[in-house]
C-alpha cells in the first residue's frame, strides 16, 4: 500500500501572490481565504501566549486541590476509602499534579503543541503531521540551547566565571552593588562570544548567589530580571554567530563580525552600561540593605569555618569544559555533532566526578521543551509577520519589530525579514535592532530568556509575573531603542 503524499504545508509565502495588495488587512483576509488553517494555527498560538500569563493561576488551583486531598487523607479510613472508586486513597493527589504541569511556563507552549498537531493531523492528515514536525521544523536551536546550558551550569565553569566576575567586583569592594553590576554588564557582553543562552545561564546562576539569596524586593527582583534578559538579547550582537536573531540574517546578507561591531556591537555595549547604571541609581538605597543581608551571612559563615575557603578545579578540568563549550558552539549547526561531543562530556564528568557538582538536567530539558514546543508553533506564524514586516518604514518597522519579538521567538522575526526581497540596509538594521531591543519583554521574545527563568524562578515565591517581567524590561528596552536608533 502506497501511503498517502502529504498536503504542502505551510505554504510558501511568495505562493499567495499579495505582493501588490497595500493593505495589511486585506492582504491577511486573503491569506485566511486561500488558507483557513492559518486562523487555526494562530489562534492556538494565542491561547498559548494567554496560557503563559495564567500559569500563577494554575499553580494556585494546583495547591488548592492538593489540600483538599490531604485534608481528605486525614479522615477516617471507612470515611477515605468511599471517596475513591477502589477503596484505597491515593497519597499524591492526580489531578494536583497535572495542574502543576500546567503551571509551568516551561511545558506552555509544548502543551499547546501538541493541541497543534492534533488539529493538524485532524484537517490536514497525518502524513501532513509527519512532514511538518519531520522536515520543516528545524529543532537545532532547542537542542543546541540543552546542550550549551547544561555544559555553562557546570562546577568548573561557574568557578572560573565567578573567579573572573569577582575580580571586577573587587573595583568596588565586593559589595553586592558591585557584583551586581559586573554581573549585569559583563556577563551579557561576553554573549557575543560564548554564545547568548550560555551568558544567560552563567549570569542567572550568579546572580542567584550573589544577588537574588540576599532576599531583595520583589520590585528589585523584578527590574533586574528584566534588565537581564534585554542586557542578554542585545549583548550577543558584537559578533555574527552568537546571538540567534543575528545568525538567522548574517549568511544571507553577508554580515560579518566587523559590520556587527560597527553596527550594532559599541551600540549594544553603550545601551548596556547605560541602562544598568540607570537601575543602580534608582535601587541604591536598597543595596544598602542587601550589603546588610550579605554581611550577616559572612559572619554565619565565618563562625562555622566556611570563610575564606574558595572552590578550586584543576586548571586541566577546567580547560576541558571550555574545549567541550568551544566545540559545541562551532559546531551549533549540527546537532549530530554537538549531541554527541555532550555525550563524550557526560563520560568526562562521571570520570572527573569528585571536582564535579551533579549536573542537573531538568532545568535545560524544560527549557529545551518550551523553545522545541515555540518552534512548532512559529513556524505557522509567517503568514501575518511578513505582511507587517514588509509594509512598514525603519522606524515604524523598528518599532514594529519590537512589539513583535514581545509574541514570537524574535530569531523568527529576523528569518522571515530574510525571506523579503528588496529590503534595502536600512530596513535591514531597522528589524534586526528591533528585535534584539524587544528581547527581553516577555519569556518567549528571546531563546535564552527561559533559561534564565528556569534558574531564577525559586526566587519568585508567586512565579514569575509576565506583567512584572515586562514592566522590569520596559525601562532598558527604551533605552536600548534609543541607543541603536539615535546613536
């Protein structure tokens, strides 16, 4: 039996034939007429993108059905056993548990994912399905994000980064002012070489220890959550290879690193500096407290011996995590290659153990399964983001691609500008500054950005606020605006 060919799918933009249409709004009714699927698709994406912001309710719901179930638990075992069909209580509550997966920002987007595909499959055919997840959808970047995470979260990593970061804190005494700051500014900026979720994940591990340990307001929480995530967006522009938005465009309109740095690069640093000093001026005089916090802490640990004592790798160890980060990102291209140079790593681990911390996985799976589950969806989303990209100015469509990064993956919004041709330099600089200043305003506008949430969130006792998050990032987004704009 001959299986059945599939549908094409999605179809190609060029294949609608609207090019002449100047109006927007006609152009998307004439794609949903040739298309109906398209309305489908989108507005799945829609209740996904709703779902990111009611997961605190789910976690809620979660821990209210959870101590109703153990307030069952505590009745009499006659009184227990008729609450269940065969007599014997369970001690985890199901339906708690199912609502705490929903509430995890991670499993969003996957979740709906798999919403996709069943619609999918039900108006398309499953052959269609196949071909669609199969061939078209390219899972390089979330497997490339486990891999570079997992091996930036290692022991001998974090030491030698902390060992560089403690240098430049020491210009200001160590005091949490300053390790914030180094952090801020320089971990961002070394994105452009070590790749973006690799300064993300280096970042946010630090500043979980040097920073958010110290308890600070939920308001500081907040504005340096924001902060991080824009600082990180924009500080992997100094090179063509580290940054996803820049690589989507950097082949195919032969940007080389000295046109980064030219462009984009002394633009990203100045927005960078700028923007956090800005923060630790409104902020100073909750430092003050923080120090506080860190000194009682210094105290704590010198009564227990624990002062002074510093965690040491083997310099060999430590060259070897490099050489194992080096090769997988010169190689972010090939997943065969990079997976398996992970494997030889996790070998090297388990032999190195003892100057090893355990290396915990779950953190880059989610976040691999949240960019795996955004992919699935963006790559349905073209159909409107080319006609609004295509039919705007530089600076309406700057501004237009930075509302856009805030609802999409915003290497998406560059890969699409690809596709347009005819777009002179102008227009070329205008999207891609759009949508690295607009990566920091929600999770989803930005590929490390849920790497920095999975690390971070065991200090938002609520979850993370999509409203706080966009509020922390709306102040350095301006300012990077005007950096790339007005500079």
């Amino acid at each position: 039996m001959i299986a059945a060919a599939p549908t094409l799918f999605p179809l190609p933009l060029d294949s609608y034939g609207d090019g002449a249409v100047a109006q927007v709004g006609a152009v998307l009714l004439g794609r949903i007429q040739a298309e109906p699927f398209n309305l489908v698709a989108t507005v799945i994406f829609l209740f996904a993108i709703i779902h990111t912001f009611l997961t605190a309710k789910f976690r809620h719901w979660a821990h209210m059905v959870e101590s109703a179930h153990a307030a069952r638990l505590k009745l009499s075992p006659q009184t227990a056993a008729d609450s269940y069909d065969d007599g014997v209580p369970d001690e985890v509550s199901f339906q708690g548990q199912i609502l705490h997966f929903l509430g995890e920002v991670e499993a969003v987007f996957g979740v709906w994912a798999l919403v996709l595909m069943v619609a999918i499959t039900w108006f398309k055919g499953w052959p269609t399905i196949v071909d669609y997840i199969g061939r078209r959808v390219d899972f390089t970047e979330p497997m490339f994000v486990v891999v570079i995470m997992a091996l930036a979260s290692t022991r001998p990593v974090l030491v030698l980064a902390e060992q560089g970061l403690r240098m430049v804190a020491s210009l200001g005494r160590g005091s949490t002012a300053a390790w914030w700051l180094a952090i801020l500014i320089v971990a961002p900026v070394l994105g452009s070489f070590i790749t973006e979720p690799a300064a993300m994940t280096i970042a946010a591990l630090l500043l979980a220890r040097q920073f958010y340990e110290l308890k600070p307001t939920p308001r500081f929480c907040y504005a340096t959550l924001g902060l991080l995530f824009v600082n990180v967006s924009v500080g992997g522009t100094s090179t063509h290879f580290a940054a996803p938005p820049v690589l989507m465009v950097a082949a195919p309109w032969n940007w080389d690193l000295a046109f980064m740095f030219a462009h984009f690069g002394w633009r990203a640093l100045a927005g960078i500096v700028v923007a956090t000093l800005l923060y630790a001026v409104v902020f100073r005089k909750e430092f003050a407290a923080l120090d506080a916090g860190r000194t009682a802490r210094e105290d704590a640990d010198r009564r227990e011996g624990l002062a002074g004592k510093r965690e040491s790798v083997p310099v060999l160890i430590t060259a070897m995590h490099l050489s194992f980060m080096a090769l997988t990102v010169f190689v972010a291209h090939y997943p065969a290659l990079f997976i398996g140079a992970f494997l030889f790593f996790l070998a090297f681990a388990q032999a190195t153990a003892h100057h090893q911390s355990k290396l915990d996985l779950r953190p880059p799976l989610l976040v691999g399964f949240f960019l795996a589950g955004l992919v699935v969806h963006g790559g349905l989303q073209g159909w409107w983001i080319e006609p609004v990209l295509t039919r705007l100015g530089e600076t309406a469509l700057f501004l237009g691609a930075t509302a856009l990064t805030a609802l999409n993956d915003n290497a998406a919004i560059t890969y699409l500008a690809t596709l347009v041709p005819g777009f002179t330099a102008g227009l070329k600089y205008a999207v891609v500054a759009g949508a690295v200043t607009g990566g920091g305003l929600t999770v989803i506008a930005n590929a490390p950005n849920p790497a920095g949430q999975a690390i971070l969130q065991r200090f938002f006792p609520e979850g993370i606020s999509p409203l706080g998050l966009f509020l922390g990032a709306l102040m350095p987004t301006v300012i990077m605006g005007l950096a790339f704009m007005v500079l």
